[in-house]
C-alpha cells in the first residue's frame, strides 16, 4: 500500500493540528481512523495502537515494520517524543513532506508535455519517411515506428537505472555525492534538500534537549549525503575532544559558509536552537525553488533531444530521396 508524499503531508498536518489540540497521540489516532483515512494509513495508525497499547514508546510505535516511514521520520518523531514537542515534530514532518509532493507534482507535470512531443516526433520521423518510400504496408510502418520507440524506451529505462544507482550510492559516497552535486540545476536541488533534512533534525534534537553527539550523529545519517557523512566524522570527533563545533563547521568544507559561519557565532552566542530554526526554513525554501528550477530544466533538454532527434531523420531522409533522384538520373 503506497504512501506518498503528498498523503504524508495531509496526515502528519491532521496529527499536528490534534496533536496541538491537546489530544493524547491514542487520541489522535482514534480520532483520524474515525475519518476513514487511506488503507495506509489506517494501518499504520492501527499498528500505532497497538504498540502503544504493549507499552512501547512512541518512536518504537510509530511505522514498526513499515519501511515506507523513512529514517528522517523517525528521527523527528523520536526527538518530538524526548522533548515533549511532539505537535511541533510533526509540522515539521508536514512542511517537509508538503515541499517534497509539490516538487513531485511539478516535477510530472512539467514532464507530459516532452513526453507527448518525443512520440510526435517519432511518429513524424519513422511514418512519412516510410509512407514516401512506398516499399512497406501499413503493418511494416506501424512496427517500425513500435520499434523505435521500444529502443527509446530502452535507452530511458537504462538512463534511468543509472542515475537511480548514483543516487542510492551517493549517501555513502563521498565521491559519488560530490559529483551529483556538480551537476547544474540537479545539485543545487541535492544540497539543499540534504540541508533541509540536516537542520530539521538538528533542530528538533536541539530543542529535545538530546546530547550533541548523538544530534549530530542523527542528523548526519538522515542528511542523506556522502559529503556531509564524512564531514560528521571529523565533528564526532571534535566532541570527542571537547572543542567547539564551529570551526568544524568552517573548516569543513561540506556546508555552506553562511551557514558555517552562522552556526558558529550561534554556538558561540548559546542561540543555536533559534538558529537551526531559520536555516531549516531557509534550505526548505531553497530545496522548493532548486526542484521547480529543475523540473523546468529537464523538460527543455528532452525537448531539445527530441527536436535533435527528429531533424536528423528529416535530414536523413532528404539526403536519401535526393540521393535515390540523382542515381535515377544518371
């Protein structure tokens, strides 16, 4: 049973909003498995009770075995529990998810018209070519035109298993997130969601008062970057030694240096919880404009493939028909 962005968002917004009504999270639950939610979702909350009801915690309870509740869910809920904010984990929860379908829904919607112009286009370059020619049947035309479009589809199949690989690697590649991240318009959308995910939880566990060692260490694995894994490395290990995160921050090199140096004069200041606050809004905000740039971009290059696509079987066939009436004249 799918969970999607979007369903997320409607569901951690309705916890929230009774959540920060007073209700108890047994309450909650009862009170939205009684608006007959999504089969999903009505599992999950199901399943919440349950748990609940057994004596576990909260983080335990929530999404036990489901393993459509990602990591970052987990977190979030699990340091909203610790602190007594759980209202405010799942706004967060809501914002994050709520930003995330609508770069999705941009994402699709910006892709039906590139994909409706790329069969017009085969359709164009494969039909009156072969119309023309006058040596094949309705039959031949229509399976040549099958043809060229299964091998596109193919070619898009094996794109698309390549780039799925490097995204699943980049987490715990340091090398492979760095390369992504080079990429225009795609790894300005990677760096800021990993920000956007990176300070959300550093903030939710900041204000559950959780140590900074294990802060850091939560934060860093729900980043979902290699770059930033490896630069959680070298700040464990200067909580290991009682030095300031700051300068690590800085020296680093895997944040931005605004937001390193921020963190810095934060630390330094003892406001680090109203810090965190206004940068997770910031990289949210970033992680919204960088996937709608992107959703823009693709298209255009899909656009500009087809366009080079068809005018080179358009050129193909000319200089075929002009070939064919100079051998006829000769």
């Amino acid at each position: 049973m799918a969970f999607h962005a979007a369903q997320k968002h409607l569901f951690y917004a309705e916890t929230a909003k009774l959540l920060g009504a007073g209700f108890g999270i047994r309450e909650a639950a009862a009170a939205m498995l009684a608006t007959n939610p999504p089969a999903a979702q009505a599992t999950l909350l199901r399943d919440l009770d349950r748990e609940l009801e057994a004596g576990k915690s909260i983080a335990e309870s929530f999404g036990r075995g489901n393993a459509q509740i990602t990591p970052l869910e987990r977190a979030i809920i699990g340091a909203g529990e610790r602190g007594g904010r759980m209202a405010g984990a799942f706004e967060h929860l809501a914002d994050y998810f709520g930003m995330v379908a609508a770069a999705r829904r941009d994402s699709l919607l910006a892709m039906a018209y590139p994909i409706v112009l790329l069969h017009l286009g085969v359709f164009v370059a494969v039909v009156p070519a072969a119309l023309m020619s006058g040596d094949k049947g309705f039959a031949a035309i229509f399976g040549d035109f099958l043809l060229v479009l299964l091998a596109l589809y193919a070619v898009g199949f094996v794109v698309f298993l390549g780039i799925r690989a490097l995204l699943g690697a980049a987490p715990d590649h340091p090398g492979v997130d760095a390369m992504l991240n080079r990429i225009p318009y795609l790894g300005k959308a990677r760096r800021s969601m990993a920000m956007a995910r990176f300070t959300k939880v550093y903030h939710s566990c900041l204000l559950a008062g959780i140590s900074m060692k294990e802060t850091v260490a939560t934060a860093v694995g729900v980043a979902r970057s290699g770059v930033i894994r490896q630069a959680g490395r070298r700040l464990a290990e200067a909580l290991e030694h009682g030095g300031p995160l700051g300068p690590e921050f800085i020296a680093c090199g895997a944040f931005p240096p605004a937001f390193a140096r921020s963190y810095a004069t934060a630390e330094e200041s003892g406001s680090l919880d109203k810090d965190l606050a206004r940068w997770s809004l910031v990289y949210q905000d970033d992680a919204s404009r960088a996937t709608k740039a992107l959703s823009v971009a693709i298209p255009k290059i899909l656009y500009a493939l087809v366009v080079a696509f068809v005018a080179w079987k358009i050129i193909a066939f000319w200089t075929g028909y002009y070939g064919m009436l100079n051998e006829l004249g000769e």
